[in-house]
C-alpha cells in the first residue's frame, strides 16, 4: 500500500485531525482494549515488553519503497542499522498490510516493538524524534512548461491533468484552486501484494502521456522516477501559503509505555543522522530540513 500521510483513524475509519501513513479499509473495528497499552513484567528494561535480543518490528510486506519481505525497502535498511546499534542479534517482522487495524493488529498487540516510519503527531503511537522530514511533490516532465512552478496555485497548472491520490492532502489544495476537474484521482486503499503501488502507476502514466504532471508523497515519487529512470522534475512543495500542509516529520512509532525503548531509539537517531540521511538519499527520498532547504549530501 502507499504509504501517503492520510486523515485517517486507524480504530474507526472517520476522518481525523493528523495525518499518518496508515490506509483506510472498510468498515469500522473495534476499539483498542486498555489492556493492550499496559506496562507490566516484560522482556526489557523498566519492564517494557521490548525484545532485548531481536528487533522485532512492525512492517507492511509489499510496500515499497518502505518496505517489503525481500527486505528491499530503506526502512528494512533502517531496521538492520537499528539492531546494530542496539545490540540486536537479528530483525524479525511481524507482516501486516498498512490498512485500518495495522497498529491494533501488530505494536498494540505486543507481536513487535517498532514502526519503522509514521508520521509525528498520531496518537495511536509514541513518536520517537524525526528521522527524517520530506513533503508531497510535485512531479512533471522536464522541458514541458513547467519549470518554475512551486505551488499548486500557480496559473501554469489550470487546466491540466494532474495525478493526486484521493484523499490525501493535497486534493485539498488543488479543490481550492479548481484544480480537480481536471485531474485523474488514483485509489488510496489498495492492496499492492496485487495491485502496483499508486506511486508507480502515477509516474508511468504521466510518462506515457496519461497526465500532465502528479502530486504525491515525497519518497514514492523519487524511489519510482529513479527506478524508472524518468526524466522529471520533482518539487517539493513547501511554499504552499495556505490550506494543508504538504511536509511531515517521520518518526519510529513506540507502545506509550516504552519510554527507555524511546530514549534508546532517539539515541540512535542522534548519533548516526549521517548514516540515515545517506541511506535515504540512496533511495531517491527528498529531504527538507526544517527551514525547508533540500538536504543533498550528508557530511563527509
């Protein structure tokens, strides 16, 4: 499934305030029981039920560029850089497909002690320190009329066939510029163990002329461009003046009651940024610091 920030709640289906990359399915679950959070005699420190030994870690099995079971994804690189550091002796995953019920169904459920990527500010989880931050784009092909267009109200893009995933951010932004008349929206909920990830089928249809340009999560669009060795430009789109916003910090999500596991995971981020920036450039990722400047190159 893409993994695009999305208004939805993972134990209900509604609508709701901050965004994260879990996908809706239909239907309503069942609220998470209490019990399921609670800190009690565990494997790891202070009582937390954290594996010592393996990093067992929560993770959609075909959802590239993020992660799959042939450990291709940059947070499958993630995960083995974590059990370095951590003494771990092995990664071990816990699959479940990124749709309503996957943090219920797998950290809440204590079958694993990690989400290697959510976004910052969702309740369900404790968010760790950002690891990253990147932002939706806006992809089209070079030499197309294009070129200096940085935000969804720019004139340029009236009247063309823009590609966005339904429900995601910024639909929002182009609802307001009039923007949807146009454009072809691609599903949010589908199941890329049978269907391509939107983020591929978008880049190759707007290279076979199905669209004039997409808008999608930051990550996808540069792993897919890459991959297949598209000629496009990919803008971040940061300087949007209102409606959503379009940047998000991503985090490893933690169960509340695993705070020495937190502290553990902040350490690791902190002293190995380098590492981890380099890995997601390697992946095409976009990065953006806080003051919205692209990250190009780590440190050396």
């Amino acid at each position: 499934m893409p993994k695009n920030p999305a208004w939805e709640d993972d134990v209900t289906g509604r609508v709701a305030s901050k965004p994260r990359f879990v996908l809706p399915l239909l239907g309503a679950l069942a609220l998470l029981p209490s019990a399921a959070w609670a800190q009690g005699a565990g494997l790891g420190a202070a009582g937390e039920l954290v594996d010592p030994d393996i990093l067992r870690v929560c993770a959609d099995p075909s959802n590239m560029p993020f992660t799959d079971q042939n450990g291709q994804g940059f947070e499958n690189k993630l995960a083995e850089l974590v059990a370095r550091k951590t003494g771990r002796k092995s990664v071990a995953y816990t699959w479940f497909p990124t749709v309503i019920g996957f943090v219920r169904n797998t950290l809440a459920a204590n079958r694993c002690d990690v989400i290697m990527g959510y976004a910052q500010g969702d309740e369900l989880v404790q968010n760790t320190n950002a690891y990253y931050r990147s932002s939706y784009v806006l992809v089209h092909p070079k030499g197309d009329g294009l070129e200096g267009v940085e935000t969804i109200e720019d004139p340029k893009l009236a009247g063309k066939r823009i590609g966005v995933v339904e429900r995601t951010p910024p639909t929002a932004n182009m609802a307001a510029n009039k923007l949807l008349r146009t454009a072809k929206i691609y599903p949010l909920a589908v199941d890329t163990r049978v269907t391509p990830s939107m983020g591929e089928v978008m880049i190759k249809d707007m290279l076979a002329g199905k669209i004039d340009a997409a808008i999608l999560w930051g990550p996808m669009a540069g792993y897919y461009a890459k991959q297949l060795d598209a000629n496009v430009a990919i803008v971040p789109l940061v300087k949007e003046k209102t409606g959503s916003r379009m940047s998000y910090r991503i985090t490893m999500g933690v169960r509340p009651s695993d705070q020495e596991w937190k502290r553990t995971l902040n350490k690791v981020i902190r002293e190995n940024q380098a590492e981890i920036n380099k890995l997601l450039l390697d992946y095409n990722v976009p990065l953006i610091d806080e003051h919205d400047n692209p990250i190009t190159a780590t440190p050396g």
